[in-house]
C-alpha cells in the first residue's frame, strides 16, 4: 500500500492540550536562543516529537494539523512508511559514497524516472544535486555553457533561493536580499509576472512587456529565462492562460534555454505530476527539490539531452549530489506518487478546499481572492482598493496556530495564507483544518 489510508487516529487532530507554545517547547526555545544563531525564523515555535501522516505531534502532546509539509516538502507525510523503511535499509547498507567517487544504482533510477515523466517530448538527462537553490544555480550554469550567454530573465514575484545567484534572482527584498549585497545583479534582469491580480496587464500585454524587456537588454545576451509554474514565496499567483506557453516561444525564438522551477509547485502538488502540464509549458530543463526526497535533502535538473550534455565532464557535481539515502527516499515518493490514487486525493483536498474559501471572496470584504491549483491554495486578505493587510493576515494564521492547524503565509506584501497539505491528507482532516480557519478569518474580519 503505498496511499496511507485514512487512520482515526489522525483523525483526532487537532487536539491542543497546553497553551501553544507548551511548556516544553517554551523550555526547548529559551535553548535554542543561546545556541542559534537569530537569523533563523520560526513561524510556529513548537518543538515536533513525531508525525503521523498528516498530523504533527508535538513535544507537549499538541497534536497539529499540518497544512503547511514542511514547505511543500513532505507529499507523502512526515513519515510515511515506505520512506522510512528505505532510508534505514540504505543507511544500514551505506549512507554516502560521492557519486563523483564511486557509482549506485539508485542514482540512475531515480534520473530514470524523472526522465521518463518530466514533461517534454525529446530525450532527456537528470543531474541530481541537494537543495533547491542548488538546482536553480546548476540550471543556469548548464544554460551558460549550452548558449555562451551571460543573462538570467527572471519575473516579478520570483524565488529561486538563497545562495548568490538565486538570492539576485529571488524578488523581495526584504528579508531575503536586504543587507546581503552586492548581488550578481548585472546578468539578472526582471520582467512581469502579469499577476493576475495586481498587474492589471491581460496575456497578450504581459507577453509584449516580457518581449521589450528582453529586446532592451538584448535577446542573444540570455542564457536562461526562469520560471516558476505557480510562483510560491511570491503569493501563489497562477499564471494567466497561455502566459507560460507565451514566454516557452519567446525564450525559444531567441535561442533562450526556458527553465521551468517546480520546486515548490511541481511532483503531484498542483494536481497534475508536474504544474506546468496544466499550462502545456515544458521546460528546456525542469527543476525538482522539496518533494522529491520525502524529506532528504535531494534535488534534480532534468531537460534536453543536448543542453544537459554540454557540460564538460566533470563541470557539474557535489560531494552530497544525489546522496544514496536520499535517493532511496525518492524511489519510494515516487511509488506514492505513481499511485493513481494520490493525484485523486490532491483532486478531493482541492474540493473540500475550494468549497469553503471560494464563497469567502463574496462573503468578507477583506478577502481579496482564493487562487491556486490541487493542493497548493491560498487566500489574499487586503482592503477594497486592494492595500495589503499583512498584520490581519498574520493575526489569522497565529490564530489557525492556537487552535491546532499549522498553516503558513506567503506573498510579496505578506498578506496570502498558503495551504500546502500533504498530497495524501486525510480530505476530512484537511476539511477540519480549513474550517478553523475561516472561523479565524470570520472573527478577524468581524
Ligand atoms: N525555487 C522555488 C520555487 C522554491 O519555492 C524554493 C524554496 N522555497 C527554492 C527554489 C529554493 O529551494 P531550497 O530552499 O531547497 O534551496
């Protein structure tokens, strides 16, 4: 069985028995401030025993549902049975060679899979690496050396990732830039996302703004134009139709290598295997991280074997690059997600879902939209002439937090709550977990 049944135990979250933070989390926190440093956030300061599916566990015995995966991380649950099984069966055989010393297979099935079910019709190479930001960086190096080109075309709104590069080519300032500079600012320029919303540009418009953007800077000066098919930090804004399809012709038409980032949208979230299927907008290479590794730090690059290939030997690599225990954690995602009957749950969560956000746009005048595709959705709070309201939106989420239900926010003004349930939640867990939070969003707004 690789869906995880419905279960009552998981059933009985969320079940909040001390105020949140407990009393040992509180303890565990005082701890971590002197032997941290503060650069990290936390959004809920609860330290997590165990997970059952979709349901968090805490140190006090608070029991959470998790709307949120870790970051779109744990598809399959925190600890689902498979992933746990291959991780300790490979760490029991060996837990790390460096690919680049000696070889094992299950790096080659796991290129194998994501080969085979990446979109695009040509053939295809994967190289793994560990992070997500550690994949974007790699996309770029591999476009560079494919075209003998500089430029990275990013869009408003966009997150890549934290390390130099993608750092320059993730938007908000604040707080992924501010105070990190100077950035590789000069090979990444940015265009329009045509948020749907905001930007007040329909697709044919947008199209022609991300066209004279590129003629101003000079199209044969870019190697790559980057993507995301749902954009996740920046406030899941779903593209416009044909907007993604437009830019795959645009970067195209000018010897541009179109990469496509479903690191947080991608492996079965949007309910289809990969988000820009819903768009028919195949990447030249497709990227995978978050996911893929149920948890292990495992990413991917996978596109056309003749932009893959360009790299001389030795020019891609990483000590970790697609570690052996993260692999085995890959294989046994991909069991769940070959599983017809995931894809059917993301199909019900979005249901159980937009049933009782979609009426909130009529209903509160706060919220300003519900957008989003399977199991990737978010509502945006602002006033009527569209003000952000990011301390309302904030005060909800605490609010979701105090009653048992981990969800997060999102956006470039700070006022979207992301829903990101595991793809194999329970639907009347993640029901549970949505009607707490409209009452929260009822007693806000009231
Ligand atoms: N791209 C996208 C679309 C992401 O959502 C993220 C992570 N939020 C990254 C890249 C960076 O991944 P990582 O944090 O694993 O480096």
């Amino acid at each position: 069985m690789t869906f995880a049944p419905p279960d009552a135990a998981r059933l009985a979250a969320p079940s909040v028995v001390t105020e949140i933070p407990g009393p040992r989390s509180r303890e565990l926190h005082a701890e971590r401030e002197n032997a941290v440093s503060s650069g990290f956030g936390t959004v809920l300061p609860v330290f997590v025993d165990h997970a059952e599916g979709a349901v968090l566990v805490d140190v006090d015995g608070n029991r959470f549902i998790d709307l949120a995966s870790g970051i779109a991380v744990t598809s399959v649950g925190a600890a689902h049975p498979r992933v746990a099984e291959r991780i300790a069966r490979q760490a029991a055989r060996f837990t790390h060679t460096c690919f680049m010393v000696t070889e094992y297979e299950s790096f080659v099935r796991v290129a194998e899979w994501l080969n085979a079910r990446v979109p695009g019709e040509w053939d295809k190479r994967t190289a793994l690496f560990s992070t997500g930001a550690e994949a974007v960086e790699n996309a770029v190096k591999i476009a560079r050396k494919h075209t003998g080109r500089p430029g990275v075309l990013v869009l408003d709104e966009a997150y890549h990732g934290r390390s130099l590069l993608t750092m320059a080519m993730t938007a908000k300032e604040h707080p992924y830039r501010s105070g990190f500079g100077p950035l590789p600012d000069d090979v990444v320029v940015r265009a329009t996302n045509g948020n749907a919303l905001r930007s007040g540009l329909d697709t044919e418009t947008a199209l022609a703004e991300v066209a004279r953007v590129l003629e101003a800077h000079g199209p044969e000066s870019f190697a790559a134009l980057v993507v995301e098919p749902i954009q996740g930090e920046g406030g899941f804004n779903v593209p416009q139709p044909g907007f993604l399809a437009g830019l795959a012709g645009l970067a195209r038409a000018h010897g541009i290598v179109f990469v496509v980032d479903e690191i947080q949208a991608g492996l079965g979230r949007t309910g289809r295997l990969f988000a820009s299927e819903h768009d028919g907008a195949a990447g030249d290479l497709t990227l995978t991280a978050k996911a893929l590794g149920g948890g292990m730090p495992i990413s991917a690059v996978t596109g056309r074997s003749d932009i893959m290939d360009a790299v001389h030997t030795g020019g891609l690599g990483g000590t970790y690059a697609g570690n052996p225990v993260a692999c085995e954690a890959a294989l046994a995602v991909f069991d769940v997600l070959d599983d017809p009957e995931t894809l059917q749950n993301v199909a019900r969560i979005e249901q159980v879902v937009r049933e009782r956000l979609d009426p909130l746009v009529d209903e509160i005048d706060v919220v300003a939209d519900v957008r989003g595709r399977g199991a990737m959705l978010a509502i945006e709070f602002a006033d009527a002439d569209l003000s952000p309201l990011p301390e309302l939106t904030s005060a909800i989420s605490r609010a979701c937090h105090s009653s048992g239900v981990l969800t997060l926010t999102t956006g470039t003004h700070g006022n979207v709550i992301r829903l990101l349930p595991p793809l194999i939640a329970e639907p009347e867990l993640v029901a549970r977990g949505v009607d707490i939070l409209v009452a929260a969003i009822k007693e806000a707004a009231a």
